[in-house]
C-alpha cells in the first residue's frame, strides 16, 4: 500500500543502554544490505575507535552474506565512506508477519543518542525518510494489523502536543529555526516571483534577472544551510549562542555572577579592581536557552594602559553583544563609570541588575525611572535573586525580544534531512548554472529547495509565490 | 400593454449548450462530434467566437492551452492557424518548458470562420435566442427557456455565459446593464440559476480603448514584428505562409499619470462602485500607476483588430476613467498625440459561479447532467474558457453514454491544471493560467502536446482517424531517431576529435554514443551533422523534439519521479458516497471544506486550503475501515 520507506529512532530518547533504529517498506532489506557489515570470523572487535576507522572492510564477510529474517545478526554499521559507526545487532523481519505487515529492519545500537542519530543519517541517506509522529502505528492499521480502537489511539498521538517542558522549551526553539527558514524561504521567493514574472510574462519590460545573481543567491544561502547543517552535529543547542555580556565597573561582581552562571569558576575573582583584564568567553546553556557569555574587565576610566585595552574590548564586545546583562552595586552610589556604561548601551537589550543587596542600599536610580522599575535585585554572595535572572533572560529569549546574531541548532533530524534536501536542490541550481541551463530549468531545482524548507515550517509555499509574483510586479493588459 | 408569450417546445436534443463564446463552440463540437443531436443557443449569430478584448490567441501557458485543445481533438488551433496575421513564439531563449505561442488573430476572421465550422457540423443546430431559463424536470432532462417563448428540452445542458450575467459596463460615473461590447446583457438567466441553488457571484474585468490607426504616429514606437517561420499551433498544419502585420510598443508619460492621478477620484474602481474582484495580473492603468508609483512610464503594445479594419488595441491601458478623461490620457501617450477612439475603455462586472460547486468533470456536485464552462466558472481568456468548454462537451457526452469521465490530472495537461485549481481551490479573482501553476512544467510543454494527449482523444472519439495516424508516425520517427542516435557509436578518432575541437568541443576519449555526446552543453543536433553520417532528412518538429528529450534527459526524469510520488495519492479514490460527518476526529473546518468540494482523490483532498495532513491521515484511516467494512 505504501511505496516509501520510513525510518525512526524508536526507542525514548534517553539515557537507555540500548537504542533501536527501525526502518519499515520495500526498501527496508535494500538498505539494510548497504550499511550493515557482518561481524568476521577473522576479527574481534568489541569497541571500534576512532583509530580503526579506515579500517579494510574487506576483512568482514559482507559480500556473500545474506540476512537470515527473524534472526539476530551481529556486526557493524558503515557510513557511506565504509567508516564504521556502532557495533550493532540487527535483525530483518520479512512482511507481513511484522508490525507494520511491511519489511521491517531493526538496528539494535548503543545507548546514548549520538550512535542512534548517525545510524539513522546513514539510513535517510540510502532513500527512505523520517517517520511521522506515530507512523508506524498508523501504517500498521492501514495495512490491516490493528484495529480501530488502537488506529484511534493513533489519531490522538498524530494530532496530540505532549506538554512536557522538554517539549515545550524545543517547540520555542523550532518556533526560532523556523523564523530563520522562513526568512530564506522569503529570500528564494524573492528570486522565483523574478523568474516567473519572466517567464510568464516575457512580453513585459521587467528586468529580467540575471544568472550571476541566482548563482551568487544560491551559494549564499548554501552556506547558510551548510550552517545550521552542520550545528546539527555539536550535540549543543547552539553552536554559537546569544552572545551575552556582562558590563559593570569593577568590582562590581561581575565574574562572580558569570561564575554562577556558569556553575564553576573560570574566572579569576578577587577583590581587587580591574583583575579581569582581558575577555573571557564562556558557553552555557539555561534552561534552553544558549548563551555565549563574555565576562569584561570593569569597565572604568583608567590611565593603566593594560585595563584601558581590557575596557576598549569591554565596550566593543557591548557593541556586538545580543544582550547586555549591567551590574550595579548597590552598596555604592551611581557613579560617573555606571552613567558612562549605561549611555554607551542605550540601544542594546540590557537586562539591569543590582548586586550586593544584602548590604545597605546606597544606589538610587530615580533618575532613570525605568531602569529602577526593571532592575533585579540580587546578591551572588548570598545567592539571592540568581534565578530571576535566569527566568528573565528565558523568557526574553522565547517571546523573540532577543535578536540572535548566530545560528540555531538543528537537533531534530528530519529537520536536518530536509536541509540537506534543500541544500542538495542548491547544489543542482548551482550545477545547472555551470551547465549553461536556462533560466526555467534553473528554476525547477530552486523550487524544490523552496518545497523542502516550507516542509520544515510546515506550509505550502506555492499559493504565496502567487501572491508576490502579482503585488511586486506590474503587469497585465 | 403586458406583452404574453406562450411557452412552446421547439424541440429536443442530447445536449444544449448555452452560449457560443470560445466555451460554447468546443463544447458545442465536441458534443456533436461525438454523435450527440446538438443545440447551441446563443445571443446574436454575430458574436459567436467572439474576441471582445485582445486580438490574440496563445501566449505564456495559454499557447499550451491550446496545443493541447488540438490533441483532445478540439478548434480553436485550426481556426487560428486559419485566421492568424502574425505569430511568435515567446520565451524562445528560454528552455523548451516554456516557449509558448501566440498570434494575432484577425477577430473578424476568427470569427466568421468558426461560424462557418459550426455550421457545417453534422448533429449540430445553431439557434439565435436569449435564454431565461432553466428548469430541471422529474426524468432528469432539462427544459431550456428562451425569451421567444420556444423552449428546448436536452438530457444535459452546458452552460457558458462568459461575461454576460447580468453584464453591467462602467465608465467613470456612468454605469449600465449590458453583456460585452454593446452586446445585450442576460440579466434573467442569473436568477434561474440562483433558484437552481448555485450560488453565483460577481467579478469584473476590463478592456483599454480602440484607437484608429490612422491617427497613430508609428515612428516615434518600437516595431515588434512575427517569426520569421511560423510554426502553426494545429499538430495538423503543415505550413502557415501569410504577410504578417506588425504589431507596437510605446510607453505612458509623466503626463499620463498625472491625468490618471488628479481623476482617480472619478475612477469606479478607486471610488468603491465596482466592488467585485478583478484579475490581478490584468489590472487597469489606475491600478498600475497607483500601485506601482515609482515606475516613470508603462508599456503599451498596439495590436491590430484585423486586415479589415482600422481599429487598434492598446494593449495595458484598461481603464474605467469616464470617456471625458480617457480622451486626453491616451492623447498623452508616446506617438498617440492625435488618438482618435473609436471604442473607449471600459468595466465590465458580471455574475460567475463558484467553481467549488462543480467536480472534475465540470458537472455540477447537486445536479446531474447539468455542466459549466468558462468564464462563468470564474476564468479569464479565450484560451481557458475553449479549455473547459472542450472538456465540458466531452464529458457531457461520457455522462449521457455511461462512460467514465475524461478528467486529466496535474501532471498529463495544463488543462488538468486549470480545471483541479478551479474546482479544487476555488478562485478569488478571474482565473488565468500561468506556467508558474504547473507543477511538472518540464513534461507540459506545448512541443509534446500531442504525446501526451492524442492517445486520449483518440479512445474519447474525437481525435479523427486522419489525426491519430499522424500522430502514430510522428511518434515513430521520434522512437526511431532516439533509438538510431543511441546506437550511433562515435570512436576517438582524430577525425572525429578535430570535428568536436572545431564545434568547440573537448576531444572524445572513449567512445560513446551520439545519444550520450548530444548531451554536451556545446553540442546540438544540428551542429553534429559531421559526425552523423548517414543521418536521415527529419521535419524541424521531430529534430527539436529529439534534441530536447535527449539534452533535458535528466531533468525529465526526475519530473517523472516527482510525478510518480503525486501519482500515489491521486490513485487512492475517495468514494462519492462518503458521509463526512461519519469520519470521527476531522476538525470542523476539514469537515465543511471536504464535504463542499468533494474530492475524488486523497491527492485532490490534500490540495484543499484548510484541510491539514493530519485531517488527511485521519481520512486515510477512514476510508480503510470504511473500505474493509464494505469488503465484509
């Protein structure tokens, strides 16, 4: 009944020791035959290493070898470069005595999800795609081997949202990438809605648009692909973060507060000012929520050559900075440095908080009203106030109010198939430039890259090309 | 004094078509051809196959239209090619996908022409008569009313109406009922259908002025001239060897927007007046230069009517300004300083159907035998509406006779495009195809029209046995020249590489096929010859072809891969009897939408706007259990 072939990790994503990769369709067998190696006789190999990747995979006995169904073989999986990636058990089920009553293949791996991941990346890449929520089960009743109050069951989970926070905190995070997809779907629109004006109306004097142009397009945006591609691989949120920085003058507890925020000590505190001399950057992740926290010097008008070039960097990292976290001490009044800091980042997100509360306030900020309103009150030496901190920050995150200069993480792997699919699709725009190809041939491949990305964002794209081609340019009797 | 009039039947037939626009005239043939005793009724015996906007036939993707109106067995490529006074192909420096034809037809001559081919159709009866009517009687046959008082009793009625429905031009201020061009409205018809229970509604389109030629200064434009060989849109003409007239551009000036902006106000269409729907890629010129703000001039064409008549259309200045302020706008324009109109520019507004209420083979969902096309279906063009009026015609006869439909999908016609975008999706604004709608372009191209299509003609019975055989050996040539360039072994010789070095080529190191060498960017089927030797003498048409089924080889494929995974969903058939308020789980809108269009397919129900994968998945798992409930 159905043609294509569907892979998915089935097991929960976890800390289990064992994970199962299982592929369901005609092409399950096929792919099967093309990754796993059969263990040798000639050789034992319990833990492949990094070291025995290039490895003669001739010593395994892959060529007369043939999958035996309902049987547990043993051996390995290769990539497309013959490089092993896990040690696995794998065992081929022929149809209809399966699950879904189609050929089924389960990879038995090890626990963690990295192995899994790549396991299944190595299965999408030999033709078949990622399942659907609950597509196994779904293709099980439409193949006749559940019954209708189990198919029900399906329908719930297909259309159903677990409201786990997990869940959650991912869907912002997709809710990002795909604002970042729908902005290079909008930019290939741009270009289509220009060929098919040219296309279908030849006639017209609009520019006509120009090879150089859709060659220099595409290259740009395959190395945007290649990007969030490639953050797929960091095992990270992200690969770069919200670069956030701490400004403050000194003393005022800035590494202390980064410290905090980053669980341990990386950098040197003391009591002395102007001991942070030069920028320390720091990688953490809260609650979801990547940041790239740069610690400074104190920022203060100095005559010390060595801290001027430590405030110079502070004040340029402020400017390419996405959020601003400004310290002050509220032990101490508002001096000329905190009036100097907060004019130089009058057009930064900033998020004002006032350390040392638990000493008599001095600071008074009725001069900057809204600063006084917002400020957040804490003390990193009683550890008070810390996690309104946190909070603020996620949730100035989430609701967008952050713009993030860098690049999201791709950690859903039918996200990544199909940015490989667009980018593959650029590939062949690019290809058929160098061939001399017209401009509708051009086309078709630029479309389909379009079709792959509004299948991340989940929408048709057609209907709005319409759209564009009519409101941006001018034609007609 | 009441005037009465006794209601008598005239007579009876297989089919009426109402109307004789370029809808009605397939459809009319059509249905005679294929044996069914045909009635068309139209207005006035002068505006059958009439061209009351521009004087052309063809273009971007409408050139496609027709092409694959000639394949099914249709007219309008045979009447153009009789009747054309200049052709060219458009996008020819583009891809073969894309180039499209398009000629300036004589109006007058395209029309009197068709005339004559309906009034030399066997089982075919062209009556004069306005209808006000239509009544649907227990038997299921229909009783056509006509203002005369003759009534017609048919067993399945084609209704096409183009724009006369309760036609209302506008011009500036004024304001009037009537159907295009002077001609009269038909303001009753509107009324019988809505009592019928189809839902109608307006939308507008617009026409620029006639200006004489004489009063036009041609030196100071741009000369846009034909093909210098003109390939013929009918699969059936060999050869098109006429004078060809040229046609004009020029361009708008500041002055023009300046006239245009100070009376917008006296525009109806900036005032509000018309609140109907008009095509957007057919806007007037206040449209445009409002829109548009920052564009200093707009292109204009100047097309001849006809060999016969001064009149010229200036195409891309349609307009409902009164005829007080289009007197000085055109005046203002690049070389008609001295225009004199002969017909001034004008709005049209009239009522169509929703098209959601018809199903693929253009019959309506609630009643039986009775069908619709072209413009009253909300489309826009000749090329669109004689698309749907040869389809409807078909399909008429199919229902009569028992048979299975002729429905075409997405990927075997342009016309299959058309009519799933109308019925499926529905239509905001007068429909226009456009190549941009076809998903698998690559394999529509207007050169294999006949590949396509002449098979399915031929097993409907309207492709005649002259035209298949044609057909046949057009095909087998192509076979045979594919099959002959294959086999064709090309060694590294050095006589051969020097060929290849001074086409510019790279040296051959290995020998391969010429079938495999053509696919060389630098290399074509012309400039191979020196290799070839003992190449046969082919027509140009089977050349070309050759060339492009050879270089776009892999493009084509993987179109027909794309083809295939569309082809899956549109094979799995939803049941016309399905009750969706039994299928649990569909949300509302799903529900409302899948139960208004009905769809045929899983494919067609997945194109619906509104009704969501998962809506899909929940309607695949139905019609399992529905299918193995009915199994039981």
């Amino acid at each position: 009944m159905f043609t294509d072939t569907i892979a998915a990790i089935a097991t929960f994503p976890g800390n289990a020791g064992v994970n199962i990769i299982r592929i369901s369709g005609d092409g399950a067998l096929k792919i099967a035959e093309k990754i796993f190696i059969k263990k040798g006789k000639n050789t034992s190999i319990d833990h492949p290493q990094e070291d025995q990747e290039d490895m003669d995979i001739n010593n395994y006995c892959g060529d007369d070898f043939s999958f035996k169904p309902r049987y547990l073989h043993y051996g390995y999986i290769v990539d497309k470069n013959h490089k092993i990636i896990d040690e696995v058990l794998i065992c081929y089920m022929k149809a209809p005595n399966t699950y879904t009553r189609e050929d089924v293949v389960e990879i038995n791996c090890h626990g963690g999800i990295i192995s899994a991941k790549k396991i299944l990346e190595t299965v999408l890449e030999h033709g078949c795609r990622t399942a659907e929520r609950g597509e196994f089960t779904k293709r099980a009743f439409l193949n006749g081997r559940i019954d209708l109050t189990q198919a029900e069951a399906v329908i719930d989970i297909i259309n159903s949202k677990t409201d786990s926070s997990h869940e959650i905190s991912m869907n912002h995070l997709e809710g990002r990438l795909s604002k970042q997809i729908n902005s290079i779907i909008e930019e290939i629109m741009d270009i289509l809605a220009n060929i098919e004006v040219n296309i279908d109306f030849p006639e017209y004097d609009e520019d006509e648009i120009t090879i150089g142009r859709v060659r220099d397009f595409s290259e740009n945006i395959v190395v945007q692909l290649d990007r969030l591609i490639s953050t797929a691989d960091t095992g990270k949120i992200f690969k770069e973060g919200i670069k956030t920085v701490i400004l403050g003058k000194p003393n005022v507890g800035k590494s202390s507060l980064m410290n905090f925020l980053l669980n341990e000590n990386r950098a040197i505190v003391t009591e002395v000012p102007g001991t942070t001399r030069d920028t320390i950057e720091e990688y953490v992740n809260i609650k979801g929520v990547p940041l790239r926290i740069v610690d400074t010097a104190g920022v203060r008008e100095t005559e010390d050559r060595i801290e001027k070039i430590g405030v110079e960097k502070a004040l340029q990292k402020a400017d390419e900075a996405d959020l601003v976290i400004m310290l002050f001490d509220s032990s101490r009044e508002l001096e000329y440095d905190d009036e100097k800091i907060l004019e130089y980042i009058k057009d930064k997100r900033v998020i004002y908080v006032n350390n040392k509360a638990d000493l008599e306030t001095k600071l008074n900020l009725s001069r900057y009203g809204n600063i006084e309103k917002e400020a957040i009150n804490i003390s990193v030496l009683e550890n008070h106030g810390l996690e309104d901190i946190i909070d603020k920050i996620s949730s100035m995150f989430f609701e967008g109010s952050i713009n993030v200069s860098d690049d999201l993480i791709i950690n859903n792997v039918r996200h990544k198939d199909l940015l490989i699919k667009a980018k593959g699709s650029l590939e062949d725009v690019l290809y058929s430039i160098k061939n001399n190809m017209t401009i509708d041939f051009i086309e078709i491949d630029l479309k389909q890259a379009m079709e792959y990305l509004g299948l991340i964002v989940g929408k048709s794209v057609s209907d709005d090309l319409m759209d564009k081609i009519f409101n941006e340019f001018c034609i007609g009797k | 004094m009441e005037n009465i009039v006794r209601d008598f039947l005239a007579e009876s037939a297989d089919v009426v078509v109402i109307g004789a626009g370029h809808a009605g005239c397939e459809a009319s043939l059509a249905s005679a051809r294929l044996g069914m005793n045909t009635i068309v009724l139209t207005m006035s015996l002068d505006s059958i196959a009439m061209m009351p906007c521009n004087p052309n036939i063809g273009g971007t993707a409408k050139g496609h239209l027709v092409r694959e109106i000639d394949a099914l067995g249709g007219e309008m490529a045979l009447n153009i090619d009789k009747t054309m006074i200049q052709c060219k192909m458009l996008n020819s420096s583009k891809g073969p996908a894309v180039h499209s034809l398009r000629a300036q037809a004589d109006k007058r001559k395209y029309h009197t022409e068709m005339k004559r081919v309906l009034e030399g159709q066997e089982n075919l009866k062209i009556i004069q008569s306005e209808v006000i009517s239509l009544k649907v009687l227990e038997d299921g046959s229909f009783n056509v009313y006509t203002r005369l008082g003759a009534y017609y009793n048919a067993r399945a009625v084609i209704v096409t109406t183009g724009t006369y429905l309760k036609g209302r031009i506008y011009i500036g201020e004024l304001n009037y009922s009537s159907g295009p061009d002077g001609l009269a409205p038909a303001n009753e018809l509107s009324h019988s259908l809505m009592d019928l229970g189809i839902q109608l509604r307006k939308f507008k389109t617009g026409t620029p002025a006639r200006i004489h030629s004489d009063s036009i200064n041609y030196d100071k434009m741009e000369v846009q001239s034909g093909d210098e060989e003109i390939i013929p849109f009918s699969f059936m003409t060999d050869k098109i060897d006429i004078n060809q007239i040229n046609c004009y551009i020029t361009y708008t000036t500041e002055e023009t927007h300046n006239i245009i902006r100070r009376n917008l106000d006296r525009s109806p269409l900036y005032e509000g007046v018309i609140k109907s729907i008009g095509p957007r890629y057919c806007p007037s010129i206040e449209d445009k230069v409002v829109k548009f703000s920052d564009k200093e001039r707009h292109q204009l064409f100047i097309e001849p009517e006809g060999l016969d008549t001064k009149e010229r259309y200036i195409q891309g200045m349609s307009s409902s300004l009164p005829y007080e302020v289009q007197i000085p706008m055109y005046k203002s324009m690049i070389g008609l300083e001295n225009a004199q109109i002969m017909r001034p520019a004008y709005a049209i507004e009239y009522d169509c159907i929703d098209p959601t209420q018809l199903k693929l083979n253009l019959e309506l969902l609630s009643i039986k035998n009775l069908f619709f096309a072209g413009q009253v279906n909300g489309s826009s063009g000749y090329e669109e509406a004689a698309a749907q009026g040869l389809m409807a015609g078909i399909n008429a006869v199919m229902s009569l006779k028992g048979k299975a439909p002729l429905v075409l999908d997405r990927s075997e016609a342009y016309i299959g495009v058309l009519i799933d975008d109308l019925i499926t999706k529905g239509t905001n604004e007068p429909y226009r195809m456009m190549t941009s709608r076809a998903e698998y372009r690559l394999l529509l191209r207007q050169d294999n029209a006949d590949m396509r299509l002449t098979e399915k003609g031929y097993e409907t019975g309207l492709v005649t046995e002259e035209r298949y055989q044609r057909f046949i050996n057009k095909k087998q040539l192509i076979e045979n020249e594919i099959e002959r360039l294959k086999n064709k072994k090309i060694t590294p010789k050095a006589e051969v590489n020097e060929a290849l070095e001074r086409i510019g080529s790279v040296s051959l190191k290995m020998p391969a096929s010429l079938y495999e060498l053509l696919k060389r960017v630098e290399l074509n089927y012309e400039n191979t010859l020196c290799l070839d030797e003992g190449r046969p003498v082919l027509k140009k048409e089977i050349k070309d072809y050759v060339e492009t089924v050879i270089k776009y080889e892999g493009y084509i494929s993987k179109q027909i891969n794309q083809v295939e995974q569309f082809k899956k969903l549109e094979n799995r058939k939803i049941p016309g009897d399905i009750d969706y308020n039994k299928v649990g789980s569909l949300r509302l809108e799903a529900r409302q939408k899948l139960e208004k269009i009905r769809p045929d397919s899983i494919g067609q129900a997945s194109r619906i706007s509104g009704v969501s994968p998962a809506d899909i998945n929940v309607l695949m798992i139905y019609l399992m259990t529905y299918n193995n409930k009915k199994g039981e």
